[in-house]
C-alpha cells in the first residue's frame, strides 16, 4: 500500500530547489560536488536528497553509470513495443484519457505526463511544445527503457525499483544530462496490490507545478479505480467510504469478494480504510468489516433503500454499498469469448471478419475491441459519420459473449431531448400526460443482459449526461416517476463522430462521464484513409450488385479512389448502387458514364481531385507527345530535345498507354 511518508520528497520540494538553484545556492546532504568522485566512492546528489535518492545513487553507482556517462540509450524494438503496448492494452484504455484530463488541468507546455509498464518501459506520452521536443532528445519517448541500470535515479526507474511515489527534482537525476528534467512518478497498483504501471510527470525544472503530486495520485487512483471496477470475477462488489456522498466516486473505497467471501481485490483507498499495510492482504469479508458473511443476501437487499453502515476495526464507521456482481447470480453466466461467427447459410464473413478487409487502422482498433470483449469495459468508437462506427458496434456485440442478448441501438441526435429520458430510462405509471397506463421500460433495460449502444453521445443534453453517469456507476435503473431502482447489467458501447474531448473543453460534455465512456476509445478511418480501398470497393460492389457479374472500368476505379467521400462509406454504397442500375442488362462493366450526376459534379468540384502532380503528370504526357510529334516519332530526337535519356522518354512514354502503344515501333530490342 501507498503511505505518504515525511521521506518521500513532494513537488514543493523540488519547487524550493529550483528557487535554490535559480539563487546559487544549493542544498547538499554530503557537500560533494558528484563530478569530484571517483567510480569507487560513489558521487552524491548535489541537492535535497533523501534516503531514497541516496540509495538510488548507490545502485545506479553499482549498475557501473557515472554522472557524466554518456547517454547510452535503450530503446524498444517495434516489435517489443507493440508485444507491451499489446499486454498493457487495459491499463492504457484507463490511462489514456485521465493522462489527457491531467496534462489539460496542468495547462503548462513546459510539462509531459507518461505512462511506463511496471519495468519502466515508456509506453505513452502525453504533452506537446517545446519540452517534449527537449525530453525527446533524452528518450523520454514511447519505447525508451528508464531503468535505474540505464537512465540512473530517475522518477519512472526509482519508481520501479521502490514501488512507491517518488519526486526526482533537477539535481537529483544522476545522470548530468537529466538534469534539465524534474519528475514525480507513483506506481499504479493492480486489484491485487502488485505494481501495474507508472505514471509519471515531467517538466522543466524552472517550471512551477502547483499540487503536481496530489493531482499525479489521485490520477494514478482513478485509474486503479477504473481497474477494478471492470474486473469481471467476484460474487458481490462493495463500495465504501466514511462519507457516503464519495460513494460511487473515484475517492471510495472498493473492494470485491469472491463466492467464499475471499477478498479478490482491492483500491489503494480501501487499503487505507480498511488498515491494510501488507500490499498484497487480501482479508476476508468478515475481518474486513465484522459482518457474516452468511447475511450477504440481507445486507445487498437491504442497500436498495441506500447506503447501510458497515464498521471496521478500529473505527470510524464506512457507510457502504453492496452490489452483485454482473451477471446476477440468477442469470447464466455469458463471459467466455466466443469465435466469430459465420453466415451459417451463405458461409459469408459476419462480424469483425467482415469489416477487415486489409487496413492497419481497422485491424488495429478491431483487435483492440476483441481484447476488452466481456470484460465490462465501455467502448468508445469515434469516426467520421457514415464511417461505420454502428456496424463497428454490431460486430463487436455479434462476436462478444452477449451475442445471444440484445443488441440495443440509441441515437442521442435523433431523439427529441425532452423524451430521451423516458426513452433511456423508462417511465413509471401516470408519471407524465400521455404517459402509457402501466409505464414501460427504457432501452437501457431493452439491452439488460446485451449491449446499449448510444451513437451520437455528444449530442445529449447535459443534464441527462449527469443521469446516465449515475446510472453507470451505479447500475441501476430509476424510471422516470419512479423512486424504484431496478439493476441493469448492460455492455456500453458510445459513438460519435464529433471529439468528445472538444466538446469538453467547450463545457457541453462532461469530463467525468467521459471518463466513464472512454474506456477503450477506438477511431475508424476515414474511407479516403483506407489503406485497403480497393479491396473494400470490391467487397462494396460485389454487395451492391447483388450476384450480377459486374466490374469497375479503370477510368472509374480512380475516379471513386480520388474522391474525398465526405459520406464515407454510406455515400460509396449509395453511389454503387446507382451505378449497377443504371447498367444495360447486357452491360457488366460500370464506365464513367454511368458515375450518377450529382458525383460527378461534386468530383468536379473537388480541388483535391485535380491535384497539382496529376496535373503536372498530364502537362508533361503532352509535352512528351508533341515533341515526339515534331520529331516525326524519332524518339532519340525528341529526348536530346527534351534533355533526358532515350530510356526515360520511353519509361514516359510507358506511363500513358496510348501513348506507348502509339510508338510501339521505337521500342528498342
Ligand atoms: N465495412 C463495411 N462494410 C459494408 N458496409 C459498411 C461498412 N462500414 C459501413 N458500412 C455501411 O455504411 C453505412 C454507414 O455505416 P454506419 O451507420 O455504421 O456508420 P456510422 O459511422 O455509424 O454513421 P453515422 O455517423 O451517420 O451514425 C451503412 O449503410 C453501413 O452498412
């Protein structure tokens, strides 16, 4: 467990040492100025130290690194970072977005916030402007290994090596050219108490960053509460505070029990709370908070009315709250991933199978989705509209575990904001005029069991943002008109093809319901991004022509590909289906006559359709051409006119066919 202890430096200290610096004098635990060491007696930090810095200076001093070494750096291969980015794909979904909220709060450039695997291996970065260009320079980068026996004392490698938060002000670096650097790095605890990860913050050391430290672990305990939250194993979950208005806030504590009453897992707060200083204790239910465990039925019944008071020893009173875990014990168990599934008639791909068809962005954000499948992970897919962020989110229920449950579809846009709240959550009897006799049930308990999916999430309204946030971290449902509270146990998947994060910074999309959506956050590409387009217009049209054997001619084909599609695909799938019906019933290949009108105008308009080299590529054929021409098709005339070799003319002349084919007869042997 994380104790703040009066050893481990905080961030005032390091802004008091570069006043220090910034005046000359500077504080020293020995008086030694490290470049007067020797490699046998170990150099000292020229600065406020404490005895977790000397004892890092020790070891970096035994690793065989001198201040003054040379930077030897020790940087991933792709391939090692992808296998660790892979391994930590569920601490980085967490991570990613509170990184971002973090370095939005810190609001100063001169600062980076980054996350490293348990080994010190940076596997994201979060900053911008002149610093990161200047950490870069010292491998604070994705890839770049920070361990102590490569970096010296440095926050993300005394970290690693300590498990605890540490704060590494200018000086105290051990090597000369970290020194620029001040950081404070806190480990990110697993459920089960061993170290995950590490978050760090870095800036310069003239730099200021008030509350660094406080802002650095309550980030680091969001994250750790996220965690746990999405774990799917345990018989029932409980969330405790001494203030029951923190419950269901990332500052509980929280705590899952297996079917025993075994202790699964954990917060770093519940730890606190509990008084647990062993790290990896992992008590029972009835030591932790002195009730049967037998009385599990009666104490989650009894948690509908609200929170109930559970004592621990020795005081102060926790008020708490008792959920099951999903599913209900009633409900067949859905977790285990199954293999996508197949059009059982047709033998057509179906599923995530059958969006890939080649682009490393899709694969990307499809193996990703595959990864959180069943884990309680909200998805959050964002993409151009008509992208296909809808059968993004059909494919992932389809090749889920909850494929046999409902697949239930909202979109926020499309639904007046006075009624999306009796459409999401459902209604009691009489609680509105024109309201159904018996009330009805909302789509959230539509999809009990499956997968909600809210496309265009930017677009609720705020006050419902507030609603829906609560349902999520509770789980349970409150109709409309109703003070009844029914448990939901749905998978969430949001859309929008508007960046939430802008819409947060604008005020009309809250920070922390974010948070709550962002679990895993993928982007589809845009169709003009698609590295596979052809082999996807292929698939399009083979779809669009329905059993017709019809193919594009080639005018065609780069007509479609040069196109921006603003519609993206849903545009590409109307315009084909034009195209095949416009089609004589003998004709089998789609030519430029048959582009539908309004495609070939808004092609003509395109400025990107006519770009500056396919001009220049044009201009040059025929000034090829008439040169040839003057020179009645005598091609050594023409390039020695041209002022380039007889092989480039014909290479030239080999880029437009009828050009090639016209002058065939020069071709030499
Ligand atoms: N990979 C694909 N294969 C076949 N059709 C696709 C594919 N991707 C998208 N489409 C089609 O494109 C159209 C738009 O897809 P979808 O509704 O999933 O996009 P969207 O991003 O959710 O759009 P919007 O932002 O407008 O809600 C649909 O007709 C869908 O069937």
């Amino acid at each position: 467990m994380l104790r703040k202890s009066a050893t481990v430096p905080s961030w005032s200290a390091c802004e008091q040492m570069a006043h220090l610096k910034s005046t000359g004098s500077r504080p020293s635990s020995s008086g030694t100025n490290p470049a007067d060491m020797t490699p046998m007696s170990p150099p000292k930090p020229a600065a406020a130290n404490t005895p977790h810095i000397d004892a890092s200076w020790q070891r970096s001093t035994d690793y065989g690194l001198s201040p003054e070494h040379p930077l030897h750096l020790d940087i991933a291969s792709r391939s090692l970072l992808a296998e660790r980015l892979e391994a930590n794909a569920r601490l980085m979904s967490f991570a990613q977005p509170v990184m971002e909220y973090l370095h939005r709060q810190l609001t100063q450039s001169s600062s980076m916030v980054l996350l490293a695997d348990r080994d010190g291996l940076v596997l994201r970065t979060v900053g911008d402007g002149d610093f990161v260009d200047r950490a870069q320079r010292v491998a604070l980068a994705p890839g770049a290994h920070w361990r102590e026996a490569v970096m010296g004392t440095n926050a993300i490698g005394t970290v690693a090596h300590e498990s605890r938060t540490i704060a590494v002000c200018g000086e105290q670096h051990f090597l000369e050219r970290n020194r620029f650097l001040t950081c404070i790095a806190t480990p990110i605890h697993a459920p089960t108490g061993g170290m995950l990860g590490i978050l760090d913050l870095s800036s310069d050391t003239r730099v200021t960053l008030p509350h660094a430290q406080a802002l650095l672990t309550s980030t680091a305990e969001m994250i750790e509460h996220r965690l746990i939250e999405s774990l799917d194993t345990g018989k029932v979950i409980v969330r405790f505070s001494p203030h029951a208005e923190m419950l269901g806030t990332p500052i509980e504590g929280i705590a899952l029990f297996d079917d025993a009453g075994r202790m699964i897992g954990c917060n770093r707060r519940a730890r606190a709370l509990l008084g647990l200083t062993d790290p990896t204790a992992l008590p029972d239910f009835t030591t932790c908070f002195q009730r049967d465990w037998q009385r599990l039925p009666h104490l989650v019944e009894a948690c509908a009315a609200g929170p109930i008071v559970l004592r621990t020893s020795p005081p102060p009173a926790l008020s708490a709250r008792l959920q099951w875990r999903n599913p209900p014990p009633s409900t067949p168990h859905y977790r285990q991933a199954a293999p996508p599934v197949r059009h059982k008639t047709t033998g057509l791909k179906s599923g995530f199978d059958a969006l890939d068809h080649g682009d490393a962005r899709m694969q990307l954000a499809i193996r990703r989705a595959r990864r959180i499948a069943g884990h309680n992970i909200p998805l959050l897919i964002q993409g151009e509209t008509g992208s296909g962020k809808e059968l993004f989110a059909r494919a992932y229920h389809a090749d889920g575990p909850r494929r046999d449950a409902a697949f239930v579809a909202v979109n926020c846009a499309a639904i007046p904001a006075t009624l999306i709240e009796s459409e999401l959550f459902g209604y009691a009897a009489g609680a509105f005029t024109g309201a159904k006799a018996k009330g009805a049930p909302g789509r959230l308990q539509d999809a009990d069991g499956g997968t909600l999916f809210l496309d265009e999430i930017g677009d609720m309204p705020l006050t419902l943002q507030a609603v829906l946030l609560r349902v999520l971290e509770t789980r349970r449902v409150t109709p409309l008109g109703s003070s009844d509270e029914t448990p939901i146990d749905i998978a969430l998947v949001c859309a929008s093809h508007r960046p939430l994060h802008t819409l947060v910074t604008e005020g009309a999309f809250r920070a922390d319901l974010l948070f709550r959506l962002n679990g895993l956050s993928v982007t589809l590409p845009a169709l003009r991004e698609r590295a596979d387009f052809d082999r996807f217009l292929d698939t399009l049209l083979a779809d669009a022509a329905d059993g017709r054997p019809v193919r594009l001619a080639s005018a065609v084909r780069s007509q479609l590909r040069a196109y921006p599609w603003p519609g993206n695909v849903r545009q590409l799938k109307n315009a084909l289906r034009v195209m095949v019906a416009l089609l004589d019933d003998t004709d089998t290949v789609i030519d430029l006559k048959h582009l539908p009108e309004d495609l070939v105008t808004a092609i003509a308009n395109t400025p990107a359709h006519t770009p500056a080299a396919e001009d220049l590529r044009s201009c040059e054929q025929r000034l090829v051409r008439a040169c040839l021409q003057r020179h009645g098709g005598n091609v050594s005339a023409a390039a020695r006119e041209l002022g380039i070799t007889r092989t480039t003319l014909y290479r030239k002349l080999r880029q437009d066919d009828n050009a090639a084919k016209s002058h065939a007869p020069d071709e030499p042997t």
